[in-house]
C-alpha cells in the first residue's frame, strides 16, 4: 500500500514538475511590433513629410516599451508578387516596377514620390502585415502593431496616391480571409485624411466592415456620410466626417455610438486599425484635436469589440502621423492600451 502512494505521489510530482516546465516553454502571448529595416529605403525627397524619421521616432518609442517587458519588437517579413496581388492588379504592380526600375521620380498613377528603394519599402510594409496576421491567427502574438511606411490606406486596386503604393491593411484583410478562412474583418481607420483607397476596395465586399472617421473637406475629398457601400455590403462602409477642430467629443463619440452597434450586428472575427496619428493636435497636415488619451480611449473601443467577437484578435498598422513627438507619444498610448487589453 505505501510502495502504491508513493508510486502515486511520484506521478503527481513528476506531472506538475512538466506541467511548469511547458508553461515556462510557451509564455502567454504578448503585444508584438513589426517591423522591416528596408521601409526606410522609401525616400520622398528633401523635405517632404512622409520620411523615415517617423518610423525610427515611432520604434524608438517602441524600444522603450520592449525594455518595460509589455511588448516585444519582431522583424516582419517582405511580401511577393502574388501576396501583393490578393489586392491589386497585376498591371498596376508592374506599373509600379517598371516606373521605380526607369527612375521616375512620382508615380504616374498618382501623387506618390519614387525612389529605388521605394518597391522594396512597400513590400516589406505589407509583409509585416502578412507577418503580424500569421502570428495573431496562430496566437503567437495577442495582438500586433505595425510600425511601416509608406503608409497604405489611400492605394486603390489600381492606383497609388497620397503617399501610399499599395494599401496594407487591404492585402491584410484578403490574406486573413484567404489563408485562415476568415469571413468577416472590421477595418477602423481614424487617419485624419479619408481612407480612399480602402473603401473602394471594398465597397461591394461583404466580407469587411469599414469604419472611417476623417476631417471634411480636406484630402482627398471623399468620405461623406452618404457613401455607404453597394450590393451585398450596402451599409458597411461608415464614414463620420467631422470639421476642422474636432477633437474626442466628436470622434471618439463615434465610435462609442456608432461603431460599437453596428460591429455588435457584423460580428467580425479579425480586427485591424488603419492607425494614422496625424488626428492628433499639432500635427502639420490635419487639423483634429485629438489627445493621446483619446487614442487610448480608441483603442480600448476596438479591444472591446475584438474580445467580443473575434477572440481578441487586432493587428494594427501606422498610416500617417507627421509630427514626430506627437506621432511618438500616441503610438505609445495606443500600443500600451493593446498591450493592457
């Protein structure tokens, strides 16, 4: 009888002794940043606002975080050809090329400076994208931030404009659907610039929410409160255009009341931020009055909805932001509140 006990609580040792050694092996998920040393090859020109000092300001702060122990910084991937293509068309792809290979200086399709480095910064952009769905998907990461430019949001299936080539967090949304069979993805964008390029993508989509809340009338001059989608995705395309000095009232507002109810009726099962922090007060191209607190507040709106419905699951990516501390000190209020949720 004792020979069988002690037999018994030997077991029981050895299976709590491996139960911690596998919980020591496979920590908790955390918040991950991604990032690609090759965005910094995107070169706009001297003086232009779009350069590679926003993301060595924003992954500067980011180092800050890693060093507190709530994040951890990775090293995303560079995307190809087909991944690229889930969006936009062949044609536009090779417009892309070909026109950085012959060193033309703007894109011809639209309002987007070229340099040699330009392809390769975009498709490391969207590879951390790809990276980030990966490792949220596969539940490597809680959530994700993506720390790319140039910035996506603006780039339609066949063109390019307001600094961006080809839109991220559009590829992001087709991939997670084609690889992970996700069915319905909530797209939140609160650039102070309308996310063109996204909504057009999508417009007859049915698979994708898209919630944009943006300063009218400025760049590029869309966005109205009436431009709702067609088809099967009649009413999932949102826009909420505010005037100039609107601030937390107005935007977070939106998202309280209206987002909030209708992601209650959509469901999503993924949810990725077109994070532009150029809605923040001070910044030289918008005119919003938002504070890093509201970006929190935000961010703990679309943590909500994606614990709700989509076990958790946010992959975020910057979009503009052009005053660097601003840009700095709200992508931490933003990603501390991801890695808090």
């Amino acid at each position: 009888m004792m020979r069988r006990r002690a037999f018994l609580e030997g077991g029981a040792a050895l299976a709590s002794t491996l139960l911690v050694g596998l919980a020591r092996a496979k920590p908790s998920p955390i918040t991950t940043v991604f990032h690609h040393p090759s965005c910094a090859k995107h070169i706009a020109g001297e003086g232009h606002p779009e350069h590679s000092g926003r993301t060595d300001a924003v992954l500067k702060a980011m180092g800050v975080l890693e060093r507190e122990g709530g994040i951890t910084l990775a090293k995303g991937k560079i995307a190809d050809e087909e991944e690229v293509q889930l969006v936009h068309s062949k044609s536009y792809f090779e417009r892309v090329k070909s026109e950085i290979q012959q060193g033309a200086p703007q894109l011809s399709a639209g309002d987007v400076a070229l340099s040699s480095g330009s392809l390769e910064a975009a498709l490391a952009a969207v590879g951390c994208l790809i990276s980030a769905v990966d490792a949220v998907m596969a539940g490597d990461a809680k959530n994700a931030f993506c720390a790319v430019r140039p910035p996506g949001h603006h780039a339609s299936a066949e063109r390019g404009m307001g600094f961006c080539l080809f839109n991220n967090v559009a590829v992001a949304a087709r991939y997670a659907r084609k690889k992970y069979g996700v069915q319905r993805v909530l797209i939140a964008d609160w650039d102070v610039h309308h996310g063109n390029g996204t909504q057009d993508i999508f417009w007859r989509d049915k698979s994708v929410m898209f919630f944009d809340t943006h300063m009218d009338p400025w760049y590029p001059g869309t966005g109205g409160i009436d431009e709702i989608g067609e088809g099967e995705a009649k009413g999932q395309i949102i826009n909420r255009p505010f005037p100039a000095g609107a601030g937390r009232e107005e935007i977070l507002g939106a998202y309280k009341e209206d987002l909030v109810p209708a992601a209650a009726h959509f469901k999503p099962e993924l949810v990725l931020i077109s994070a532009g922090f150029d809605s923040r007060a001070g910044d030289p191209l918008g005119q919003f009055q938002l504070a890093d607190k509201d970006y929190a507040a935000m961010t703990d709106v679309l943590t909500g909805i994606a614990r709700k419905y989509a076990g958790g699951r946010i992959v975020s990516a910057l979009e503009g932001g052009y005053n660097l501390k601003g840009l700095a000190s709200a992508t931490t209020a933003h990603v501390r509140r991801l890695a808090a949720a």
